[in-house]
C-alpha cells in the first residue's frame, strides 16, 4: 500500500509539473509523457494501472478548481487513494 502511495504522489506531481508546462497536450499526450517521466520500467504492472487514473485525476481535479495549489491537489489526490488503488486491482 505504502508503493502506492507513493506512486500516486509522483504520478499527481509529474501530472502538474508537465501540464503546466505543456497546457495544448491532449490527455492522452500527457499520460503518455507523464507515464515515461515516472520510469515505472521495473514496477509491476498493478503499479502501472495505479499510475493512469491518478493522473486522469489529477487533470480533473486542476480543471475544475483552478484556485487551488499543487499541494491541495495532490492531497485531494491522496484523499482517493483508496479508490485508486481499489478500482485498479
């Protein structure tokens, strides 16, 4: 549980590094590069799985309350971990 969590806090902190500075990507553009930043090579594939829906999360999150800081989000994120982590095995 406690890989998880950390890879759902990379994953979120990648996931606003990189939108942030690449706001024209596609979802699918910025998973992708978000996925190849996290060098998840050696991680199993559950990890994996954990990685994708934290970072559809995290967009959503960004989207909808613009006001809020990276480490607002990134705790809202945390606050889903249970749910990532579930929906995902």
């Amino acid at each position: 549980m406690q890989d998880f969590e950390l890879i759902i806090i990379n994953a979120a902190s990648k996931t606003l590094e990189i939108f942030e500075k690449n706001i024209d990507l596609t979802d699918e553009e910025l998973i992708k590069k978000v996925l190849s930043k996290l060098d998840l090579t050696k991680a199993s594939k559950d990890s994996k799985l954990v990685a994708i829906p934290t970072i559809n999360l995290t967009l959503k999150i960004k989207t909808v309350n613009k006001k809020l800081t990276n480490k607002q989000i990134i705790q809202k994120v945390l606050n889903e971990k249970n749910n990532l982590i579930l929906n995902t095995l």
